[in-house]
C-alpha cells in the first residue's frame, strides 16, 4: 500500500488544536516538516469547512494543507485533507 503524498503546493502539518464553536471552528496545524513553502515552527490555521473528509480532524493527526496564504495574523489553507493509505503502489 502506498501513503498519500503532497503535491508541490500542499504542506504536511500536524493537527495540535481544534478552536471555537459551531460555524466559527478552525484547526491549528504545525508543518511536519521544514518546506519549501512555510518554515519550520509556524501555525497554519484552516476553516472546519475547508476540511475534506467525512470524519473530523483529530489531535496528532498528519493532514496535508493546500493553498497556504500567508495574512497579517498568520499563515491560512484554503484546503485541507487527511493522509490515507491507498491501494496503489509507490
């Protein structure tokens, strides 16, 4: 089974924290790893209904984040969707 992997404009980050209440949720995210895109260190906010996948994301998780725009207040992904493992080979 291979991993799904980013593509040149997704990051790899790691979920720390799920904030706010109903419409108004948002996930932080920490990259995994130092990119080519966003450094080492820096949160990357996304909208719960920029997430795509029928189960939300948990603490820990590895997601990959695409569309990263960097605002006033911090880095944001207009995209966001888990790591999977699927049937194809590597």
């Amino acid at each position: 089974m291979a991993r799904d992997k980013p593509n040149e404009n997704e990051v790899e980050a790691v979920v720390s924290a799920i904030k706010g209440v109903g419409d108004n949720r948002y996930v932080v995210a920490y990259p995994s790893q130092d990119g080519k895109l966003v450094p080492s260190g820096t949160t990357i906010t996304f909208s719960m209904s920029e997430w795509k996948d029928r189960f939300e994301p948990r603490r820990g998780q590895v997601v990959l984040l695409g569309d990263v725009e960097k605002f006033a207040k911090g880095w944001r992904a207009r995209r966001a969707r888990p790591i999977r493992l699927n049937s194809k080979e590597e």
